[in-house]
C-alpha cells in the first residue's frame, strides 16, 4: 500500500489527498531522479518586456540534480489575464509534469491546463468553457492511468459546487466536468445522517473550505476508474465557529477530517458504518495544535479494525 503522508494545514480554497497513489499534484514536485519541478505566476509588469503591462504568466521552473535550472513561460499565459492557483504533477508512467491553473478576466475564470511534450509545453488550453467562477483545481492519476481534476465553483452560504473531469495521459478530455453529487443531509455535531463510504486505500478526498460557515468534505472513489464512484459531505460547523485551515489524514486505516476553528480542533473519522459526528479539541497554553493533532491520532490507533 503507498505511503500515507500527511499534508500540512492549508486555508487555501481545495486540499487534497490521493490514498493510493502518490502522483498527487501540488506547486512543487520533486521526480524519482531527483529533478525539482515547480509552477508559479509571474506579474507581466516586468521580467521579459521593458513596457508596463497587466496581467500574468505562468512560469515553469526544472531544477536538475547538478543545479542546472530550466525556466519556460507556459504558451498563451503571457497575455492580459490572469493566471492563480497552479498545480503540478508528474505521469507516473512517462514522469513528464502536467500543469494546471486558474485563469481569469476579473469577471469568470476558467480551469486551464498544458502538458509537457518533452522539449517544451502544449499551448494553454482551457477545461471549462462558461461565464461563471471556476476555481482551485487540483488533480491526481488514478490507478487506471486516467487524470483526475477537480475544482470549485461560485462561492455560496452553502458552499461551493464541485466538479470533475477526467483527461487521458495525452490531454485528451475523457469525461467532461461534471457536477459532484451532493449527500442529502450535512454532518454536523449532533447527526450522522446521509454518510457515504470508500475504502480509505483507494479514494481521493477534497476538502473546501471557501464557505467561511463550515467546512466541505467531498469523497471521491477511485474503483471504477476512468466512471468515477464520487459523494459529497458536508461537514457544519457549530454557530460562530469559522474554518481557519484543514486536512486530512489516514489513521489506522480511517480517514481523518481536522480543521482549525479558532480555539478548537474539529475532527470526524469515518469508519465502517460512516463518518462520525464532528468533535473537538480545546486549545489551550497546553494544547496548541500540534498537540491536539497528536491526541487525536493516539486515540485512533488505540482502535480496533475500522
């Protein structure tokens, strides 16, 4: 089974971790030989053009063991909108990276994507075509070779809508965005209604948290890949609890739902029978985070089979 590494706490809008395989994306990859791929936005204000000028691009940077670096803008980011949230990963088959990002006029955004073709990049081509706010992709190779995207949509007091697409390793669109089924029914700190599961080795998990009045879990399974097996939840936060930051974890084969609200650790586990209602951790000059992390991580490995 891969390795179950946890990600650090983050309070960007999309955290996600992929429980089996590590082809994970993220801002910054490092290869099998040990090469250092990264993505980033560079303002069009200055570096390659002495006029001013507005909007972004999209940089990547290859770091080579022998310290030999490679930089290329991205074809079609250097241009006048902008480009956020990049993301990163390499083909588990060819280990060539695959990039994707946000870009935007200030009114919609779209998701955009550009895989490497060896000596240089395909041109910038989008995933979504619409008027509306998509936002904060993430992505992962399944076990079955097909690219998972997934990201947000429009803010709401509910949260956001999710979808997912998922691509071919040449970039071909398999199945296009498609919404995220929604569970009835929220968990909240007094119910455990509407709970799906998925077996904690073979899942991705997406955690958003746009919507400062909770916190949204959504569980995608990874068994009839490239016809994704996929369920939201909803996680609600008590009345005046707003989420700071989240993750999840695997312990003891559970998967592990946390997020920093204040003076409080929240955290729900889901097991055989589903996720648990949402409990807590006080902090306090004994208990800082860290602390409350490892409490809950001690009693979950003191439990039996899940």
């Amino acid at each position: 089974m891969a390795s179950r590494s946890a990600g650090p706490w983050c309070a960007a809008a999309l955290v996600f971790l992929c429980l089996l395989s590590p082809a994970l994306a993220a801002d910054r990859v490092v290869s099998a030989t040990g090469n250092i791929h990264t993505v980033f936005v560079e303002s069009r204000a200055n570096g390659y053009n002495s006029a001013p000028q507005i909007g972004t691009r999209l940089v990547y940077r290859m770091q080579s063991l022998d310290e030999t670096v490679q930089t290329m803008v991205i074809p079609g980011t250097d241009e006048a909108l902008t480009e956020s949230d990049p993301t990163i990963l390499l083909s588990p088959d060819t280990g060539l990276p695959v990039i994707f990002w946000t870009r935007g006029d200030g009114a919609s955004s779209e998701i955009a994507y550009s895989f490497s073709v060896g000596s240089g990049w395909s041109p910038a081509a989008t995933l979504t075509q619409n008027d509306a706010t998509d936002r904060g992709p993430q992505a992962f190779w399944g076990s079955s070779g097909y690219l998972h995207v997934v990201w947000s949509g429009p803010a709401t007091t509910d949260g956001p809508p999710m979808y997912e697409a998922i691509l071919d390793s040449k970039g071909v669109v398999i199945l296009p965005p498609t919404l995220i089924e929604t569970t009835a029914a929220a968990i909240v700190t007094t119910s455990t209604e509407g709970i799906p599961t998925v077996s904690a080795s073979d899942a991705l998990f997406a955690v958003d948290t746009s919507c400062k009045q909770g916190s949204r879990v959504t569980v995608h399974g990874g068994y009839d890949e490239p016809v994704p097996v996929h369920k939201r939840v909803d996680f609600v936060l008590p009345a005046g609890a707003i989420s700071e930051s989240s993750k999840i974890e695997v312990v003891n084969e559970m998967p592990v739902l946390m997020v920093k609200a204040g003076a409080r650790v929240f955290y729900s586990y889901q097991r055989s029978t589903g996720w648990t209602t949402l409990r807590s951790i006080t902090l306090d000059a004994s208990t800082d985070e860290r602390s409350a992390e490892i409490l809950i991580r001690t009693m979950l490995e003191g439990f039996g089979a899940p």
